[in-house]
C-alpha cells in the first residue's frame, strides 16, 4: 500500500519520543514460533485490561506471522473472559490459511491457562479495482480549534460548585497515561443528565511520533485507538441511569485505506440500537483529506441502575 499522504501529523524533530503505543504496548516479546508474550501500560479504573491493547496486540501477533507484502484488511475478535492486569498476556497464532490473495492467521489471547480474546485477522495482497465509492466525510472543525480530553478536564475541575465524587473521578482521569490523544468535537456537559442523540465526534491520535512504516504498525495502533471511550456512545441516550457494569463483547475493524494513526483523524462513533442489556456501536476513522480509513463495529453488555418503577415492568 502507499503510504499516505501528509496530513497534519506530528513532524519528527531530533529527540522526540516515539509513541510509547510502538515502544511498549504493542511491542511483544517473542517466545516461540508463533508464541509471543505481552505486557500492559495503562489499566482502567475498572481494574481490567483496556479490550484495545488486547485487540491491538492480537493484531500485532498476526502480523509477525504473514509475509511483509501484504497489509491488515479485517478483524473480527470475541472478548470471552476479562483479563488480569497483574499477569502479562500469551499470544497463540494459528495460521489457518496463507493463499495468493488473502491469508487468514487465528489468535487466541491467553491467561492462567484460559482464553481472554479470540481473534480472526484477516490479510491482503494489494489489489486495484474499478470498483470504488465511501461516504462523505462529516464537516467539524479542525482539531486546532478544539480542546484536548484533559482541558476540558481541567475546566470542570474549575467549577466551585462540582460535586466531590465528580471532582474525585475527574482527577483519577487525569492522572492515568493514557497513550491516545482526544479532541471532543461537541464535547458534553458532565454533570448533564439529559438524553442524547447516540452520536459522538472526536479527533484522536497516538500520543507520540510513529512515523512512516510497515502499514500493519499503524493498524494495530488505530485497534488499540478505536476501543476507547467507543461503548460509550451507546449510553448517550440513557444518561439518566448510572451505569453498574459495561463490557465490551466483540469487536471488529476494516481497514480501507494507508493512514498515520499517530496524524490526527476524525472518529465517527454512533450507536444504532441498544436492548436486552446490550449495546451496539458503530465507527469511522477519517483522514484529514477526507478518505475513510477504517470502520469498526461492537457490542457490549450493558447494566444499569434502574427505577423502582422501571423494574417492576
């Protein structure tokens, strides 16, 4: 594939770190054939293993074992046990099949002897086609006008009148590494409790400098990127009942086009459906020029408190 072209990213400059995303999440230790080792950077509040290292490392493992003429075209990944933050990860890769066009390479994501994920990923021989169209990238304003996760924070924290626990929980966000960048296009009110259309906007990035190379790299970076703050969007509407347990169920990408996951792109997030305690997502990552890059898909569980009205029904 041909690397993309520039679009706003970060220049690399003597002494710039690269991102810790290459240097130490995704990088896998390897122990076998086919057999590799992860370690983990920034857990949630939750206490489980973020669902994007763990798809971002699969991915990572898949690539290792197909050849370096053929790029990332799909995943598709069952999250089947949480995973223990205190123990590293062991990657088993299958190559299920290796052919002129595609190959296929199955992962399973392993701890204290039982699967955590199961990933089938998907590769391609570079191929062109007549056959071609995408949607029209939304219009928002450039990430240059906007404020970061953290500024954002920061102003609510400014708020004489914020809530301890509010004000408890704001401060626990800023102080985790978190390793992505994220610029809210219509950043929302914390402390609103009003519906809202299921329909989110962010420009995000890799903190740090990745650089031109092998299109696979980016690829397992953006897996990691498109998991986080994704589930949510299915709540939106529901923002009146606190939420007891969510979990991310699967999860599956498309990669369209070459881009630079550590360069800003737009995440499209929006949620179509949510019922019988499950939520369902849909996403698009856009480059700065327009082309759609990646589309992704999940479904969680979803388990909120209810009313004692609510529950009698």
């Amino acid at each position: 594939m041909t690397p993309p072209p520039s679009m706003g990213g970060q220049p690399a400059a003597p002494g710039d770190l690269r991102s810790v995303l290459v240097t130490s999440v995704l990088s896998l230790e390897p122990l076998d054939l086919d057999l590799f080792r992860g370690r983990h950077y920034w857990v949630p509040v939750t206490r489980r293993l973020f669902g994007g290292q763990i798809v971002g490392q699969a991915l990572v493992a898949a690539a290792k074992a197909v050849s370096e003429d053929v790029h990332a075209h799909s995943l598709h990944c069952y999250f089947v046990r949480a995973g223990d933050p205190t123990v590293p990860v062991l990657y088993q890769v299958e190559r299920t099949r290796t052919g002129k066009s595609f190959s296929v390479r199955s992962v399973k994501a392993v701890q204290h002897g039982k699967p955590i994920l199961i990933c089938q990923a998907s590769f391609q021989q570079s191929q062109e086609s007549p056959v071609q169209h995408q949607f029209t990238m939304p219009t928002v304003l450039p990430p240059e006008e906007l404020r970061t996760q953290e500024e954002l924070i920061q102003k609510y924290l400014q708020d004489p009148n914020l809530v301890e626990k509010y004000r408890l929980g704001l401060n626990k966000i800023l102080a985790q590494e978190v390793p992505v960048e994220i610029k809210p296009v219509n950043p929302l009110e914390i402390l609103c409790q009003l519906p809202q259309e299921p329909k989110q906007l962010f420009w995000v990035r890799a903190r740090g400098y990745i650089g031109e190379c092998d299109m696979k790299l980016h690829c397992c970076v953006a897996a990691y990127i498109s998991d986080y703050a994704f589930l949510g969007t299915a709540l939106l509407p529901h923002r009146q009942h606190p939420v007891k347990f969510m979990v991310s169920l699967d999860h599956s990408m498309w990669f369209h086009a070459p881009f630079r996951a550590d360069h800003w792109m737009l995440y499209e997030c929006e949620s179509p459906w949510a019922g019988g305690c499950r939520g369902l997502v849909h996403g698009r990552l856009w480059r700065r020029d327009g082309v759609l890059a990646v589309t992704c898909a999940q479904e969680g569980v979803i388990r909120v408190e209810q009313s004692p009205a609510e529950s009698k029904l």
